[in-house]
C-alpha cells in the first residue's frame, strides 16, 4: 500500500486503539513499514498490501512484562508461546539479583545449582562471562520476543566474596561496583536484588547503597525482592526507600503484596509510605501480578542464617538431625527469629509443589507439602526437608499467602505495572500463562476494579517509561510496531494452580518489531524480537 509515498508492508484495519496513555479509544488504521508505525488515520485506501481488520478487536501497544525468569528458558523455547499468547511483546529479565551474567567460570557451578529451581536447566554450558556476552548470547537466539535485562546483585558478590554471610570490605564493594558498573555500561538496564535470597540477603545497607550509587550515576534503577512483605512491610519499604535517597537512585519494588493473614489490609499503609517517599523526591514505582498466590523456591522456607556457604552447604545443615530440629523450631514458631516465614503466613496447606527436578518426587507436583506428608507418612516439616535434599534443592513452590483486598488497592494505584514473575516447568504457577488475560478479564470485564484504558497503560506505557523505552509503550506514528491486539469479550484465561498448563484466549494477533508472531491466536513462526540495550 503506497500512501503518500510510502509503501505500507501491513495495515491495521479500523480497530479500537487503546494508545497506552490512559486515554479512552479511538477508531484509526494503522500502517506499518518495516520495524515502525508509520501512519495512523481515520482511513485508509487498501492496496496490496497484507491487511488485518480489526473492526470488533481493541488495538494497544505490546505488553510489557516487568518481572520474569526467562533468562535461561529462552533458549530452549524462543518461540515463546506463553509469552505471545499472553501478548507479552518485552520482558524484563535478570530479577531477584538471581541470573547468569556477569560470571567468571570459576562460580559458574555453583551459581547453576542455587538458579536450577529457579530458572531451570534448559542449557548445560553458560558460554559467556560477561553481561556483554550473555546480551549478544541472547540475541543469536532469535527470541520471539523483546528482552531487557538487570545485573544481579548475586553475580557481582560471589564474584567478589563468595557465598559468605558477612559484611563487604572495602576492596571486595570496590570490586562489585566495578562489575555492576561495566554490565550497566554493556547494555544493562538497572540493578536487581532479592533480599530473601543468598547471597543479596548478605548485604547491609553500606553495600546496597554504593551499589544503587553505582546504578543511578548510569542512568539506571534498582529493583528489589524486598527483605519482608509480611509482618515487616512497611519496615521493608523505608529500608529500600532509604537506600535509594541515599544514594538517589530510582527504586521499583518487585511484585509488591501483603503476605499473611494477620497483615491484610495493610496495602493503603503500604501505599501511603510510598506516597510519602515520592513527595520526599524519590522516583519509586512497583510491579505486581494479578493473584493472591505467588511462587518462588521452596527452599525459601529455610530460614536465611542456614543458607550461608551456598546450597551445598544447606543440603548438609538439613541433613543433620540437630540442626534439621532447630530448623523446625524456627519454621513451626517454637522458637522466635525474625525473618519471613512463609509457613506461618500460609500454612503447611497452603504450600504447593510447582515443580521438581526427578521423576522420582514426580508425584509431588501439584501437591501441598501437607498432602505430600499424608502420602508419604512423614510430618509436613520432614516432607520440606526430605524433597529439598533429594532435589537438591531444584524445587519451586506456590504460597497461599494474600487477600483481593489488598490486589486490588495496590492494582489501583498510579504507580503500578504488571508482571508475570513467571517461573516455567512442572505445574507452574498459572500466572506464567495467563497475567495479563487474568487482568483484563477479571479486574477489568467482571470486576471493574480498572477501566480497560487504565489496565492497558499499566502493561505498556507506564513499564516503558519505567525501563527507559522511548520507541515502545505507546501506538504513535514513529515507534515500533510492537502491537497487540484482542477480543475483549472473549480473553479468558484458561489455567488453574492444578492444572496451570494451558494457553488463554481472546488474544487474536501479535506484532514484534513489525512482525506478525501471532496471527488469527497461533505462533506464525516469525521470531523478530532482540535484547533492548541501554542507550
């Protein structure tokens, strides 16, 4: 189609276009040459060209998905079929300072064995050291999809000091930021952590703080697993929000929630400290995923002090009968100690087995560790320990932990952008198929929680203002085409906690970087998508 001289590759015929800022839709065509939008009128004269009509489907920019662990899986998969089928047009990777790049190969094993669980072992070798390396790794393989990537907290410090369980010297913090500051300079976007997690969970705030420096000098952000998002809260939020006036650097709080029942309804709190914290300067916003569930390692049901040295080293503490009881007092409230104690929150019940990593514990999946402990005639407790040994720790769970309430006060606010936190293998969570069906359909179609303008912008404009994207996020003539488009009355997600694997609906046609990846809902084949670098 060649419309004042310019020759159209595809149109988008009179469609509903929810342009990503908020605003009601409007009724437009869009024409596409090459990668951008190069036209949006009220009408256009069809030639030869490739033509989608559109007339009973909504027109928005791709999603975005703010936090997601397909670092390693891409390989494996880069057809990405539960991304495309969700819409999902650019991820952010890298999250929970949990990743595979910066890394010599001398903690590479070790490294592989604490991210299996998490991550998954979709590639045996890790052919690149440097986050360089792994960015361009990444780009060969052709993804689908769109990545962004942060530099983990947990490569720069095992790097620099091992597993260990104490404060930084002066050379060791030296040496990190001088890793964090060259992978921000290869194409990093910001700077992750996850404070629950070995090794970040070491760091005092002397070392949070350099880093964020570090980070914010370059133009980038810090996202953060924060230490507590239960009992500890708002005490988890001044931590990180402090850290960040300090060394003024922008904060994104990783799939913000409140965990355990004694806390519900402690989300307006939540929401007034960061109110407060951005009238005092600070650029803070947050993602969140659309349940009351959410799912991380099982072995995050161990408290942190018995973590130090690496996974090994757990292994062997659990396999001890002293120290397999001290645990156990600890876990079962018995004998007090602060940390974030998912079982307390959610009860043996409300643990679920996502995935293992042998077929012999096979039949755990899709069971809560109380079931599991029925079955095998063992405590809940014993059941924990006993699957995370024969693991070896490669186990990935579901806590039962929150309250609508509390989602849907936190999915109101301006500062929200929404995730998938999606974690692939076994019976996952459903969320890594279904977040952004679940948000359109229930919180938007049935619940009116948002209007569809204000959950579109949540899921393109508001993550691309987040990640520095000038030529994504919004359907303007110049940017990418990076386009999705939908069936209101029919998006429906389809997966369930016992049955997660299964594909939504209602998501008609996708576009990555110009190109149709999805056509009429299934794959076409066309993998376009590339690494998004820095600057």
């Amino acid at each position: 189609m060649n419309l004042g001289g310019v020759l159209m590759d595809l149109v988008i015929k009179n469609g509903r276009i929810l342009d990503g800022t908020g605003n009601p839709w409007f009724r437009a065509d869009l024409g596409i040459q090459g990668e951008e939008i190069v036209r949006i009128s009220s009408q256009m004269e069809e030639q030869d060209c490739p033509v989608i009509h559109a007339e009973d489907l909504y027109v928005t920019p791709g999603f975005i998905d703010m936090h997601t662990h397909w670092d390693l899986r891409v390989f494996a998969h880069p057809e990405e079929k539960e991304k495309l089928k969700q819409g999902i047009t650019t991820s952010l990777i890298g999250q929970d300072g949990l990743s595979v790049a910066p890394l010599s190969d001398s903690v590479k094993e070790e490294m592989k064995l604490r991210v299996s669980g998490l991550l998954g072992s979709y590639i045996e070798k890790w052919p690149w050291n440097s986050m360089e390396e792994y960015l361009d790794f990444l780009d060969r393989a052709e993804p689908a999809t769109n990545y962004m990537m942060l530099v983990p907290h947990g490569s720069v410090r095992v790097e620099a000091m091992g597993w260990d369980d104490r404060p930084a010297s002066k050379g060791e913090l030296k040496k990190m930021s001088s890793l964090l500051s060259m992978a921000l300079d290869e194409g990093a976007c910001g700077f992750s952590t996850g404070l629950i997690y070995p090794p970040g969970m070491y760091g005092d705030r002397r070392e949070l703080v350099e880093l964020c420096r570090v980070t914010g000098s370059k133009g980038g952000f810090f996202v953060v697993h924060m230490r507590d998002e239960g009992n500890y809260l708002l005490d988890s939020i001044r931590e990180v929000s402090e850290i960040c006036m300090e060394a003024q650097c922008p904060l994104h709080i990783s799939h913000l929630k409140v965990a355990g029942k004694v806390n519900w309804g402690k989300s307006g709190e939540a929401l007034a400290l960061i109110e407060e914290m951005r009238t005092e300067g600070l650029d803070v916003t947050f993602d969140q995923y659309p349940y009351t569930a959410g799912s991380t390692m099982l072995d995050a049901l161990i408290p942190p002090r018995f973590h130090t040295g690496g996974t090994e080293k757990l292994l062997e503490r659990l396999s001890d009968p002293d120290i397999r009881e001290e645990i156990r007092m600890i876990v079962e409230s018995e004998k007090v100690e602060r940390w974030e104690n998912w079982v307390a929150h959610c009860g043996w019940d409300g643990i679920l087995i996502n995935s293992v990593s042998t077929d012999t514990n096979r039949f755990a999946e899709g069971k809560t560790l109380d079931e599991i402990g029925k079955i095998t005639d063992q405590s809940p407790f014993e059941a924990l320990c006993n699957l995370l040994i024969s693991e070896e720790g490669r186990v990935v769970m579901t806590q039962f932990y929150g309250a609508e309430e509390d989602v849907e006060s936190f999915m109101k606010s301006d500062y929200m952008t929404l995730c998938s936190d999606a974690i692939v293998g076994g019976k996952p969570h459903p969320r890594a198929f279904g977040s952004t069906c679940r948000l359109v359909e229930k919180y938007v179609r049935e619940q009116g929680v948002l209007s569809l303008p204000q959950a579109i912008s949540r899921m393109t404009a508001r993550p691309a203002q987040r990640l520095g994207l000038k030529d994504r996020g919004l359907i303007r003539e110049g940017m990418k085409a990076d386009i999705t488009i939908f069936d209101l009355d029919k998006v429906h997600e389809r997966g369930t906690f016992r049955e997660p694997n299964q594909y939504p609906e209602g998501i008609v046609h996708v576009l990555v970087n110009g190109e149709q990846a999805l056509k009429d809902g299934e794959l076409t084949g066309f993998r376009k998508g590339r690494v998004l670098k820095k600057g």
